[in-house]
C-alpha cells in the first residue's frame, strides 16, 4: 500500500518545464492520464482516456474542456497543471481517495477555472468536508454543482446556505445523507 501512495505522488509530480515545451492542455492532459482520469477535448465528443494515443498536432490545438477523475490518484500536488487551462467547463471528482479540502480549495482559487468552469460534480471523495465545498463560492461561473456520498459534511444547511449566498444563480444538486 505505501508502494502505490508513492508511485501516485510521483504521477501528481508538476513538470513545469513540460509545460514550457507542450503547452498547459497537454501536460495537464499527460498527468490527467498518467493518474487514470479522462479528458475531452473542445470539439470532439470522445474521452481520451489512452496515455499513448493522445492526439499531436500543433502544439495547442486540442483544448481541455472537460475532466473526468473518477477512480483517479489526482492529488493536491499536481493541481498546478489546471493553471494554465482556459477551456476546461466541467470536473468530475467521483471516488477520489486523494482529494481533500486543500484540492478544492486550489480549485476555487485557478484564476482560469473561476472564469471558465460551468459545471461542477463531487462524488464519494471521503476526505471532503464543509470547508472545502464552501471554499467553491470562489467559482463565480459555476452554475451546475453535485454533492453525492460525501460523508464529511456534516453541517449540509450552512453549506448550502453560504453557497447559495455567494451564488445566487448557482443550481445545486444534493445527495447527501
């Protein structure tokens, strides 16, 4: 078990200088891939989800507009790959052992995600507590956010309340027990 945690954190390790040489869409899209989440690109309807067949073309043609981490290792490490990414509507967080408050924390403060990111999905990430939902009212463009299975939110009516204060237009979708 201490084998994996390792190897994932050297998934979520940010190369910056392959950020230089690639563009932010795709090193993201490598450590995204690398960490087994899936992405969409603008303007196509498939999910990559193969390290290997990502696509080439000129460096900046394929733009990340959707994330899929369901059963990923993302972790807080590697959040300095959705810096650079200006496309990016919608995030699926779904079983993520890895993500804790501190991720959505530096999700909500992504300069580009505040302006860009519509929609926005948490499902059965164990390590999410109330600090880290309200910490999302800094996502002033999201306008679609689901809660599922997320064991650490215990005061759900303050949380909603101070989301819903922070972003009147903001539908949310509770499951929460």
């Amino acid at each position: 078990r201490r084998f994996w945690g390792w190897l994932n954190a050297v998934f979520n390790k940010v190369d910056y200088e392959r950020i230089q040489a690639v563009g932010p869409d795709r090193a993201a899209s490598e450590w995204l891939l690398r960490c087994g989440a899936l992405v969409r690109y603008q303007g196509y309807q498939k999910w990559q989800q193969d390290y290997n067949g990502l696509p080439t073309g000129p460096l900046g043609k394929y733009k990340i507009e959707a994330i899929n981490a369901t059963d990923s290792c993302i972790m807080y490490r590697g959040f300095d790959y959705l810096d650079g990414l200006e496309h990016v509507t919608e995030i699926k967080l779904q079983k993520c052992i890895y993500i804790q408050d501190e991720c959505l924390l530096r999700l909500s403060k992504t300069k580009n995600l505040q302006k860009s990111l519509l929609q926005l999905k948490i499902i059965s990430c164990g390590n999410v507590t109330d600090k880290g939902i309200i910490a999302l009212h800094k996502l002033t463009s999201l306008e679609y956010l689901y809660l599922s299975d997320l064991p650490g939110i215990r005061e759900k009516e303050t949380t909603v309340h101070i989301l819903q204060q922070a972003l009147p237009n903001l539908e949310l979708e509770l499951d929460l027990e």
